[in-house]
C-alpha cells in the first residue's frame, strides 16, 4: 500500500486506545532509515497508552510502526511496562544507529518521579535495561534535542524544584503551579552535559522546545498555562544562559507544540493556535480549546509567519504533535493524539 497523492497532508490511524488501555499521549514519530536500498524509510510512533487516562500507575511505553510512510501502522508493543509504577515517554531521538528514549516513571501521581534513559539497536526490537538519567535523575521532562549548526546539542527540559520530599506528588505539595525550564547543552553528542540557568517559574506544565535563529541565537518557546500564549526567552551564549521569560505573540491555549528549523533556515511550528485557555464544552479528556491543529512557517527568525495553515480542525483535542522533518525536507511527519484515546499519523506538506 502507498499513498496516491502526494501533493495534500495525509492523515492516518496509528492506534485506537480501548478498554483497560484506552489512554494515548505523549507520542513521537521518528523516521528510520530505510534497511535496504529500494525500501522506503520505516516510520516508528512511540507513545504513552494504559489505563483510562494520564497520571494512572497503568500508564506504559509503546510502539507501532510504519513500513510504507505512514499508510498503515502495525499493532502496538510494549516497550516499558511495569507491574508497580507509571512509565512515561517525554523525548526520542536517533543517533548512531540507535533509539535514544527517555522515560520518566512515578508512582501513579506523579510522586516517585524518576527519569531513565533506555536505548536499542536493532530499529526497536529489543531494548536496553534502564539506565537512571544523572544529569536531571528526578521531577523532570525532557523534551525535544536540538542540533545546532556548530555541532553543539541543545536539550530542553522542565523541572519541578521542591523544598522538601523529592518523591511527594507534584500536586500535593503545590510544585505543579511552580515549573522551571531550561536547557543541558553537550559537545561530546551526550556523553556529558552542562545545566543551564533555568527560567520561571510557569503555571502547570512548561513543555518547551528550541530552535536557531540565522544569527546563532537560539531561542526557547514555553508552554505557560492560563496565559493564551507560549512564552519565549533567548540564550546569546548557545544555550548556557537563558533571558527572563516574556509574552510571545503566538496563541496556545495550554498545550505542547513543536518547533523545527527547515535545512534552508526556515522554522516551522505546528501547535494549535488558539488562545482560548479554557470552553464551555471540555472535558478532562477532550479539551475543545486544543483545536486547529495547525502548520506556522517563518522566512524571517520568527518575526512574522509566511504559513499560517490549518492541518486540521475535526472537532475535539488534536493535541501533542512531535515528529521528524523528511530528508528532502518535502513533508513533516508527526503523531498527535485525538481526546487522548486515538493515535494519528500526519504527514503535511512544507512547500
């Protein structure tokens, strides 16, 4: 099977959660390289899914791939899965032949919160004992690595500092409405990192995400809850030391976005760009706020945005999306959930 046409964003099923399992959140889509000459590249979604919703002690790791670019998807498998605690999916990435995946656990409340890195080899078949991750081992996310043209890798995180029990919940001693966001940064590609400042703190939940600009800035987009908007801070030194957090001008109503810098110096954006914080109709697990789903692209550091398209605005929560740019920079492909119960593949056209 394939797709026809070639020209329209494609959309497709990846997963359907259903009973006990029916959560789905926290997906990525990654882009293997093809195993042989001839063969197209293999996609892989690995997602956070089990029990009825998110934090629940039966939340576990997934996978599902790809082998004809995103037309149809194989059953899911387990990736992390434990009998006593909570596995979660914050980030992913593709280095040296191998899948890098963190993975925060906890208790089922977000209390006991610890982050691991697992790794595999072999395209995801099997994988690595976890490993605790020593640089930010507790209450921490991290989110999307970027590779500066220097070389230099940039690795975004949120944090949740506290004054007491590290392995309270983040909800029982109010550290929830006091996140933090800031960067490691690693010339060795990981084997050390060095911590930035760190900026906040942020309502909720600080998903961030970071990106350069034409002259070697970087600059971090925040999600801030309750604000209408993703906030922003810049770093003149590589990601050593961040600005104060300001207002940007791009809407959010409290939801996770993605940025990519496009090889020809573009950045795109998909997010949904709604600054409506809360609706009349929500509902725990489908947030009518967190819809259009759109695509952003700037041709000038992010002044303005030249591509302001609606990938999709189906009725509901399109939420989470994280994906891979194609090699000839042609599509983005990436996974967003619809109401935390379905897994969808979208391959939309940069033009």
């Amino acid at each position: 099977m394939s797709w026809t046409d070639r020209t329209s964003d494609r959309f497709a099923l990846v997963h359907r959660g259903a009973p006990p399992d029916i959560n789905c959140v926290d997906q990525a889509l990654r882009i293997l390289p093809a195993s042989e000459p001839g063969k197209p590249d293999e996609f892989v979604v690995i997602f956070g899914t089990g029990g009825a919703g998110e934090p629940m002690r039966e939340n576990y790791v997934a996978i599902c791939r790809s082998f004809d670019e995103g037309y149809t998807w194989t059953k899911a498998e387990p990736v992390v899965r434990y009998d006593d605690r909570a596995a979660l999916v914050s980030e992913v990435y593709l280095h040296a032949g191998r899948i890098v995946v963190f993975v925060t656990t906890h208790g089922g409340r977000f209390d006991h919160w610890k982050v691991w890195t697992i790794e595999s080899s072999d395209r995801g078949r099997t994988w690595s004992e976890a490993v605790p991750f020593e640089p930010l081992p507790r209450r921490t996310f991290v989110r999307n690595r970027f590779t500066m043209s220097s070389g230099r890798w940039v690795l975004p995180f949120q944090t949740y500092p506290t004054d007491g029990d590290p392995d309270i919940s983040v909800s029982d001693d109010g550290s929830r409405k006091r996140a933090y966001a800031g960067t490691l940064v690693s010339d060795d590609e990981g084997l050390t990192w060095r911590k930035s400042n760190i900026v906040g703190p942020i309502n909720q939940w600080a998903e961030n995400n970071v990106v350069e600009l034409s002259d070697g800035r970087l600059v971090m987009l925040v999600r801030a809850d309750g604000t209408g908007c993703l906030w922003r801070s810049e770093s003149h030194d590589a990601g050593v030391t961040w600005s104060d957090l300001v207002r940007s001008e791009i809407p959010n109503p409290g939801s996770k976005f993605r940025l990519w810098r496009l090889p020809e110096g573009r950045i795109a954006l998909i997010h949904n760009p709604n600054p409506e914080t809360s609706h009349p109709n929500s509902k725990h697990h489908a947030l009518c706020n967190r819809n259009p789903l759109s695509l952003w692209i700037s041709d000038d550091d992010m002044h303005t945005w030249s591509v302001q398209r609606v990938l999709t605005d189906f009725p509901g929560m399109l939420a989470y999306p994280d994906g891979d740019v194609d090699s000839r920079a042609e599509w983005i492909h990436f996974a967003f959930d619809y109401n935390r119960h379905d897994v969808i593949y979208c391959g939309a056209r940069i033009g």
